[in-house]
C-alpha cells in the first residue's frame, strides 16, 4: 500500500540508492511507497558532495541526479522560522547540528516519517515525526 502521508528522506538513503547495491533495494522499496517525498536543500547539497567527492561522479550525473530531486521532491527551503527550531530540536532532543536542521525541515513539511541510518529508530520529535532507520533489524 502506497503511503499518503509525507515522508522526508535523509542524505544517506540517496547515497546508498547510487552507490551500494546491497542497501539500493531497501531504498527503492521507500521510495515506490511513497506518495508524497520531501528532502531539503541540504540533502541536496550533501549528496553531491559525497557523490563528487568520495564516489567521483562527473558533473553531467550530479545534474542528472538534481534534476530528479527537483522533479520528483518537495524541497524545503531554509528560512527564519527552520534556523530557530533546529536549536531548539538539538537541545531537546540532543542530537547533532546536522541532524536537528533535518528534523526542522522535516517538521516544516509536515512529515510524518524520517528515514534515516543517523539517528535513533523509533524516536519521536514533537510528537508528530517518527525516525526510521530503514536498515534497522532488532535482536530476537
């Protein structure tokens, strides 16, 4: 069943959906479950980082892979009202500057779900976000 609620997705889920055939699946699976996707112009950037940087992808595949971030995501934007809760996300919740300006954007878009490997699974934000680490397994 396809997901109607808005769903935001982390940096590292795009990393692995071009460069780790073992975890591509996993985030392909989120993805056609999705209806509606968010990220933020910070997933953007730090995807392109890591993709030029370690992996060394040429600028036309960067292009390739922004353009289908601009085709296919809601981008959340910085703005006032994003820079002031992510400190307040980061004292309450204590987790890393990087980590607090995702869950800000997050909860701009009024997401319900965060898919990401960096922070703690199942943690609630505001009683509104839940964190999923996609690749989590739980001991039996």
């Amino acid at each position: 069943m396809i997901s109607t609620q808005k769903e935001f997705l982390d940096t590292n889920l795009f990393v692995y959906l071009y460069v780790d055939k073992d975890k591509q699946k996993v985030v392909k699976d989120i993805l056609k479950n999705i209806k509606f996707w968010c990220i933020s112009w910070q997933v953007i950037n730090e995807t392109n980082a890591v993709l030029l940087k370690k992996y060394k992808f040429s600028l036309k595949e960067i292009r390739l892979i922004n353009q289908d971030f601009f085709d296919n995501f809601e981008i959340v934007a910085y703005d006032q009202e994003l820079v002031g809760k992510w400190s307040e996300i980061m004292q309450k919740y204590k987790l890393s500057y990087r980590d607090s300006m995702i869950v800000a954007s997050a909860l701009k878009a009024w997401c319900s779900v965060l898919y990401s490997e960096d922070m703690q699974h199942g943690l609630i934000i505001d009683e509104t976000l839940k964190i999923v680490n996609p690749f989590y397994i739980q001991d039996i």
